[in-house]
C-alpha cells in the first residue's frame, strides 16, 4: 500500500499513461515531477514538468520512481533495474478494500476498485475504472484495462492483459502470457498462452 509522500518522482515514461500517472501523483501532493523518455525530445511536459532523455547519474534523496510504460514487458525490464526505488500510486478517488495488499510500482486509477483481500503484484495497472474483487490474486506486470472487470476469488497470471470493458467470471484462474480482448468474457479457466476474444471467450 502507498507509503509516504516523495518528495518528487521520476516518471519513467511520456505517453499516455505516464500522463494518467502523473495527474494521479499531483492529486495525491506529489509537487516535483520529471518524465524520463530516451525517445522523446526534451521539451516542456504537463506544464512546468521537464521530460529527459535518461535517469540522472544520482537520484536525490526523498525521490522515488515510478514505471509509467503500458507494454507489460517494457515495465517489468524497467522496474527490475529500480526496485527499491519504486512506490505505488493509488489515485484518491479509488476504493481499496479492507486488507488488501498493492505491490511497488502498481498504478490504482480513477475509480477504480479493488476489493478486500485482494493481492495485486508489483507492478500492475489497475486501469480507470477497473474492478478486482474481493480475495483475487493479479500477478506481477498485468494490466487490468479501463472498465474491465475481475469477479471475486479469480487468479490472473503474471504479463496478462484483461482488454478494456472485459468480464472474468468468479473463481476463475488464467495462467501467465494471456491475453483477454476488448469485451470479452471469461468464463473458464485459461491454462494456455495466447489472445482470447469473445463471449465466451475463446482462443483466437
């Protein structure tokens, strides 16, 4: 669960979500931010916030970092190399339940839910609006997209995308390496790797 305000924090990444990341850390008093891209060009971003090409060779003290990349493999290469320096943000408007545990490097976002017990691993995306319910396990580097939802007691492996609007029915388990389309509904176990669209959803 989030810990103490930084004093800053280094956003690694400058598209979309680092921007939803960045609007979240400002809610929660996060005051200094600086964006980190090595591809893009150095130029004023959201406002007074600077973006840089690389990490400065010494992070100051009071600063954490945060991996704002929506490519689930891309974040995990990221955050390996900074652990100890990554928290985890949780917008102010999300509701998390009694006893659950968000691991460092989680983005919680607007409106989002996640429900009591449940573990959610490092590193995950818990999109705007996005539902993970009571007593669900979701691995390290997944992301649960915008509006999708997770029902009570499932278990989502590790590098697994739940598509925006999604539905995994209660107690159901997807192994690591699956993706989940847009809309699709779940409605069984899915042991095997690969992109499953539909309603039910199905191996495609």
């Amino acid at each position: 669960m989030p810990g103490d305000i930084p004093r800053g924090l280094y956003i690694l990444g400058y598209g979309g979500h680092a921007r939803s990341v960045a609007d979240v850390a400002l809610q929660i008093g996060i005051e200094n931010l600086i964006f980190v891209d090595p591809n893009a060009a150095e130029a004023e971003a959201f406002g007074k916030f600077p973006v840089l090409r690389g990490l400065p060779g010494q992070i100051e003290d009071g600063w954490a970092m945060f991996p704002a990349i929506g490519d689930n493999g891309i974040r995990k290469a990221v955050s390996d190399d900074l652990m100890s320096k990554l928290i985890t943000i949780v917008s102010p408007d999300a509701s998390i339940g009694l006893q659950a545990e968000i691991g460092p490097g989680t983005f919680v976002g607007r409106h989002a839910h996640v429900g009591p017990f449940a573990r959610i691993g490092m590193g995950v995306i818990v999109n705007t609006g996005a539902v993970i319910e009571h007593d669900c396990v979701v691995g390290d580097f997944s992301h649960v997209s915008v509006n999708a939802t997770v029902a009570g007691n499932s278990r989502i492996g590790n590098n697994v995308i739940v598509g925006a609007g999604a539905t995994v029915i209660d107690k159901i388990a997807i192994c690591d390496d699956v993706i989940v389309g847009a809309g699709a509904t779940v409605v069984r176990d899915i042991g095997r790797a690969g992109t499953y669209v539909g309603i039910p959803a199905k191996l495609s």
